[in-house]
C-alpha cells in the first residue's frame, strides 16, 4: 500500500481548514459528522480494506465499511450528515473506542437464511437504514448480492440464481415483509430475521409502487 | 582490587540471584562483575521491553538465552485515541519467530498495544510446549481463528486474556476447541469480543475447570445464563458479568441472587453492560468482600449506584460512569474508606453541556473522604485552583493524577484564571507523583512548576497547554526521572526539543502531534542524536516536498540500540544520521 494511493488532505486539527467537513464518508449510524475520531480512522482505514475484500472470501461479521457493497448503493443511500455546530477534535476528549461503544445500546437478533446450515446474529442498531441491512446481508451471507428490482429489495445467490426475500418475525408472533414500516419502528419490533426463498413468498401481497415510497 | 579468590561458587550466587525478581536489580548485579553478569544472564527469566523498536529480539535472546516470560509493548499511548494512524507499525511476528527457535520452554507472553497475527498466535501455540500464560492488551491484527489455535494446541494454558483488544469474530466455535481433558484455565478474560461465543462450550470448560479464579465475559453472555455459570465456579476471585440485563423475572433474580451468594471468595466484579437496575441487588450479599468495582459499561443512575457503593465498605478501586454524581462521590467518600484509585468516566464526552452534576466537588469529597487515594482518573467539566489546592493538600500520598477538563482551555471557572497554581500545588505537595496528566487553561508557568517540583514523575501527558517553548524547555530540563511524555496542540517547537536533545536518551519516548515542530529540527535531532529514531508521521506526503521550516504533523522519538526499523509505512520518516540511510 504506497503512499500515492493515499488521499493527502490535511488532517482535521483544531487549527485552520477543516476540508474533511465537506467530504462525503460514510457513517455508522448514530455518528454525526462531528465524530471526526471514528471519522479519521475509517479515512485511514477506506484503503487498507479495500485491498483486503480484493483479496480475501471471508464474511466478515462486522459489516463496517464494505467499500465493495457500498460502492454500488444509489447516492441517496450515503449518510451525509450536517457538519456539527462545532468542530470536533480528533482524539479528543481521550477516551477509547470500545468505551463510546459501550455506551451505545444493542439489538441482536437472530438471521435465518432458507437453506443454510446455521444461523447468525446481527446487531440492527448498527444500521440506520433498510439498505444498509441489505448490505450487511450482502456481506455476511457472500454468496448474496443485492438486486434492487421495482423498488423491491432482493437478494440473489448468483451461483444458482435462486432469490431471497428478507421477512421478519414481529412482537406479536407474525411473520412480515421487511420494508414496510419506517426503520425506527422496525428495528424496534423486530425479534428475528428469515430470508425466505422467493418461491415461498406465498401469502405476502406484492407491493405496488405507490406503496414502497419511503423504505427507510 | 583484590582477586576474590574465596568467591560463591557459581551454584551459589545462581540461587541468591533466583531471589531477585525486579529488573533494576538485575541490571545492577549485572555491572558488578563479567561472572556476575554472564550468571546473572543466564538466569533471567523474564524480559520486560517497554518499546519493541528499542532493541531487536536477537539482541535480547543473545544477551538472556533462558527467558520463561516477556512483555513488550509496540504503539505510544496516543493510539489509544486514534492519534496513530493505521499501519503504523508495532509488529510481534519477528519477536515470536526469533522466539519460537530460541525459546522452546517459553511460558508467558504479554504483549499491549502491538499487532499480532493469527499466523504468530498458531506459531506461539506450536513452539511453546509449556506454554502458561497470554495477555493481549489493546492489541489487534488477529481473529478467533487464531484464538481456536491457541485452545486447540496449549495443553498447559492458565491465563487467556483479551484485554481491550480488537478481535475479528468469524466463529463462536473456537472456545469448543479446548479438549475436553483441558482443566487448567485459571483466568479468562474474553469482555472485548463482540459476538458471541458457544455458551455450551464455555459453560463445559468453566465447569471442569477447578482452578478458575478470573472469568471476564462479554457482553453477549445474557443474565439468565450467568446463575448456571457462577453455580459451576463458587471459587471466582474475579468476574465480569455479560450483559446485565433480561426482563425481570422473581426466578432468574433468586437463581442470580443465590448464585452469587454461593461465590463466597469474589473480590472483583465488572462487566454490567445494560443495567437494569432491579437486578442490582443481587449482587448485594457479596458487596462487602469486593476490592474492586468497574462499573464503567453501566448506565445507572446516581441512586443506585450510592445504594451499592455504600455497601462495598472495603471498596479499593471504583470505576464509574460521572453518572454518579457528586452526591454519589460523597457516599463514596463516607462508605469506602479503603479507596486506592477512582476513575471517572464522561457518559457523553462529545455533549456540550453537562448532562450530569458532576463537578470539581465530587473529587474534593473524595480526596478528603479516602486518606489512601493515590491514583485517580477524572473526567469533569469545570475546576478551580482552590478546588486542586485542597486535593493536593488533601493527599500528598498521591501518585497518580489524570485529570480531563474536557473543553481544551477551560479556564479556573470562579476567578477565570489559568489553572496553573492549580496543578503547581499537586506536583508541590504529592512528592512521590508518577503519572500526570493536564488539562484546562495553562501557561508556561504550570511547566516551571512541574519542572521544579515533579522530581519523581516518571509520565506527563499534555494537550492544549503552555505558550512558548520555555514550557517546553521546563520539564525536559526540570523532570529527572521523565520516562515518557506525550503533548499535542502545544504550541512547542524547535528551541526546546533541541536544547534538550541529550535528555531523550534518557527517556523511553517522546510523542509531539499538532506542535510546532519542524521539518528541519527533526531532520537536526536525528543526526544529531544517533541513540535516538526520530520518526516523522505525516500523512500530507513526504516532507521534504515542503519548505524546512513547515511543522510537521506527528513526531516520535525514542532511544534505541537497534538503529531505524524496517516496518515503517509509507507516511512515517525516521530521520537517521546518515541521510542516505533515510528511508522514504
């Protein structure tokens, strides 16, 4: 990894230009702009990941920064948030990262996939959208992609070309279509995930596009 | 001098050596004489190497061929706030690879802050047949399949620990693989990982363990699941709860509740992510015995927390959330009586205002409360001199003082004056001060204190402080037994550091980011000073693309015996004494 692969902006300091307010990143949800220390190390670390999915078949369960799936999402879909009111600095207050985390809450819930021998587990509360959910399918289950059809949100297996659709079970026991309702509420009522074979979508009415207006 | 004819034989002073553990004293036998330090090498048997640049692993395995046990420590503090860019460096793989030929009988190895790879964490569970003890403190590079090797392969394991490391989870599965006629664990430490790992296959292991003394879980461990833990391990000294949290149920409360009380040596309790509050008193039954609190995860309440804090009566080390407020720090003060160290977490560092009544106050309460208080972290918001002058008085037995205003340049909130006097009484009064951290508005004139009075301060951190380079100049002329110093977005440059170029060698490191260092003096120090890697990080690109005189971003130096590393990525500079020897 040689330097010329590297962005050169000058760090954001306390001192003089603050270019990396103006820059589009991405963001775990939650942050805001001002979170510039989790902000300074996801700059440096965009490149080093990067080499790595080249590189590397693993699933891995953290699905943070995935520059290969996110790079395909729609503009909109980029969490560019407002700069803060006031500038943070980088390191500063000095108090370490699992700490921040620690004070966050959790949500995990368990995600079925037809076919698959075992299930894994996801934390909700790191995303803040549908989509992003959709890309942490993408990026634990790598035989999935995303296909974005009729508003629709799908997965495909593109070895055999067979499609998912991702449901989930509610409070009240009811197995749902994932998208309708806004994300809040779901993240709040959902107790576990299935992405369902397409070809037992029975019972679940298709969704008119008037309908799929906000997904997130 | 006398030939000493009539000497020990070697048999002799090698058991009198076995005696002397620390390393000062070591180092001493060993200028005594050659057959004193060519015994005493042979017998070392642990190495402490508080910087992995300073020396290479051959020269530590050539000078101590039978060493059991090494530490070694890799990034400077500041990685811990993201000062240090990734790729810096702090390797371990040369040191296990020259180890694992050299050291067939190693035992322990503890490592902080350095990256470790999956591949040295097999070649460590392969080559190390009597292989005890591995702390991994803020370390990363490595992933659970890693972790499988070690359960798989260290038959005489006694210590796992974690530490705050990163740890990629790919599976759950790798604490299945310790055997099943693996008994020794004696200490477990797995808080820092983020998934969960196979309860069914901890639980066997905790069960059939008899000399498990330490079990930190993770958050992932739910609290209905932790009565069945602790009913398998009542011996626990020390344990980290999982997640502290589940609905409340009178069954799984009672299960909990007499599970504790069947613990009867705890003396340590941590963990408590997602607290909720009505599953706290089960942990009262054992609250007398505990020495130690970290409640640092947990999200409670003032209330609350007083409720428990004030039945810990031989409480000797809290940490807490500021959540506790200062009514919370004045309980503490009248219950624990025994206090040795308070750390004071901020619960929203990035927040504006306060959102707790935590002030100068509470630490006051303390400092008078706790006559043996002698270490202390604390974030707050607002200080006074007079409120630093009373603490100071109050315990002149204090050795550690980290303090965090945490808006830079806080003024003394009641005269709006620097809080230089402030801090002057704590280095004037606490004598034997080790570790200081600063904060708040400060001139130079806080350095000549410190310069003048901190004679034993061995660490000094500072941020957003001083005016000129005298500050500088004041603690690297002033400071005898300064080890480490760490300063960022001081206005300190060139004239001081160079002035006091011959002290470095003295100290393990020096770390200066956001000052006024330039390019020119760095490349001046490291020709100057050959004992010394001046390292130059600057993710702008190569400095010599711009004018000497422009400030570089991040300095390190530290003396070394090994000359410049090879590791160095490609925005770090070490400025050598031959330039041609400069890599870049």
């Amino acid at each position: 990894m040689s330097p010329e692969n590297r962005k050169h902006l000058p760090e954001s300091g306390s001192t003089g230009l603050n270019l990396k307010e103006t820059e589009l990143t991405l963001r775990m949800p939650g942050e805001t702009r001002g979170d510039t220390e989790i902000g300074a190390k996801s700059g440096t670390k965009r490149g080093f990941s990067q080499t790595i999915d080249l590189n590397h078949d693993r699933s891995s369960d953290v699905p943070e920064h995935d520059d290969r799936c996110c790079d395909k999402l729609e503009n909109e879909t980029l969490a560019v948030k407002p700069p803060a009111a006031k500038a943070q600095i980088v390191g500063w207050p000095p108090v370490r990262e699992f700490r921040k985390n620690a004070l966050k809450s959790f949500k995990f819930v368990k995600v079925a996939v037809d076919g698959a021998p075992f299930l894994r587990k996801l934390d909700l509360e790191m995303y803040s959208s549908y989509q992003e959910l959709l890309c942490a399918f993408d990026n634990m289950f790598s035989c999935l992609t995303i296909r974005n059809y009729l508003n629709e949100k799908k997965l495909m297996d593109t070895a055999n070309g067979v499609e998912y659709v991702p449901t989930y079970e509610d409070k009240d026991g009811d197995w749902m279509l994932v998208g309708d309702v806004p994300w809040k509420m779901f993240v709040e009522s959902c107790k576990r995930l299935r992405l369902m074979k397409s070809s037992e979508e029975i019972g679940l009415a298709p969704r008119t596009p008037q309908q799929s207006a906000s997904t997130s | 001098m006398p030939r000493m004819g009539y000497s020990f034989p070697e048999e002799v002073l090698e058991h009198v050596f076995s005696f002397i553990q620390s390393d000062e004293d070591r180092n001493a036998i060993s200028e005594v004489c050659r057959s004193w330090h060519d015994i005493e090498r042979w017998s070392r048997r642990r190495v402490f190497v508080g910087n992995c640049y300073a020396i290479s692993p051959t020269m530590v395995i050539r000078r101590f061929p039978e060493v059991r046990s090494v530490k070694l420590k890799g990034k400077p503090h500041f990685a811990d706030f993201n000062l240090v860019p990734e790729g810096w460096g702090g390797y371990v793989a040369p040191w296990i690879s020259a180890m694992a030929s050299a050291y067939p009988w190693l035992e322990e190895i503890r490592l902080k802050r350095m990256v470790i790879t999956d591949e040295s964490l097999e070649l460590i569970s392969k080559s190390f047949k009597n292989f005890k003890v591995l702390v991994l403190s803020s370390c990363e590079g490595f992933s659970t399949d890693g972790l499988a090797a070690i359960a798989a392969n260290c038959r005489n394991l006694r210590e796992l620990d974690l530490g705050e490391s990163e740890v990629e989870d790919l599976s759950g599965h790798w604490l299945s693989r310790f055997p099943d006629n693996y008994t020794s664990m004696v200490s477990l430490n797995i808080a820092c990982l983020g998934w969960e790992v196979s309860f069914s296959a901890l639980e066997r292991l905790v069960g059939r363990c008899p000399n498990l003394r330490t079990l930190r879980l993770n958050r992932a461990v739910p609290l209905d699941k932790l009565a069945n833990l602790l009913c398998r391990a009542p011996q626990l000294v020390e344990l980290g709860t999982g997640a502290y949290s589940s609905e409340l149920r009178p069954d799984v409360f009672s299960n909990l509740s007499g599970a504790f009380s069947g613990c009867k040596e705890l003396k340590s309790l941590s963990g408590f992510w997602d607290v909720v509050p009505g599953y706290l008193p089960a942990v009262y039954p054992i609250c007398s015995k505990l020495k130690s609190l970290n409640l640092s995860y947990a999200t409670i309440q003032s209330p609350e927390l007083i409720k428990l804090v004030s039945q810990c009566q031989n409480l000797q080390r809290l940490w807490v959330l500021d959540y506790i407020e200062d009514a919370g720090l004045d309980a503490l003060a009248a219950s624990c009586k025994d206090l040795r160290e308070l750390r004071v977490f901020p619960s929203d560092p990035f927040g504006q205002e306060p959102n707790v009544p935590l002030t100068e106050q509470g630490l006051v309460s303390v400092s008078e409360g706790c006559p043996k208080l002698q270490s202390v972290l604390y974030f707050c918001r607002q200080m006074s001199n007079a409120a630093l002058m009373t603490i100071a008085r109050n315990r002149p037995n204090m050795t550690r003082f980290r303090l965090c205003i945490i808006e830079p340049h806080t003024p003394d909130y009641l005269t709006l004056q620097p809080l230089d006097v402030g801090f002057g009484a704590i280095v004037e009064h606490c004598k034997d001060l080790r570790r200081l951290s600063l904060s708040g508005l400060l001139t130079d004139r806080v350095f000549e204190y410190i310069g003048t009075h901190a004679k034993k301060l061995e660490m000094l951190s500072v941020a957003f402080a001083g005016e000129s380079d005298l500050g500088l100049h004041h603690i690297l002329s002033g400071c005898d037994n300064l080890r480490k110093l760490e300063i960022r977005d001081c206005p300190f440059g060139d004239k001081a550091l160079l002035a006091n170029a011959a002290k470095l060698e003295t100290m393990r490191s020096l770390w200066m980011s956001s000052c006024s260092v330039s390019f020119g003096a760095c490349k001046l120090l490291g020709q100057k000073m050959p004992g010394l890697n001046v390292e130059v990080i600057d993710e702008r690109g190569p400095p010599d693309l711009r004018p000497e005189s422009c400030p570089i971003d991040k300095l390190y130096v530290y003396r070394t015996v090994s000359g410049p590393r090879f590791d160095m990525p490609g925005f770090v500079w070490t400025m050598a004494e031959n330039p041609a020897l400069r890599l870049s």
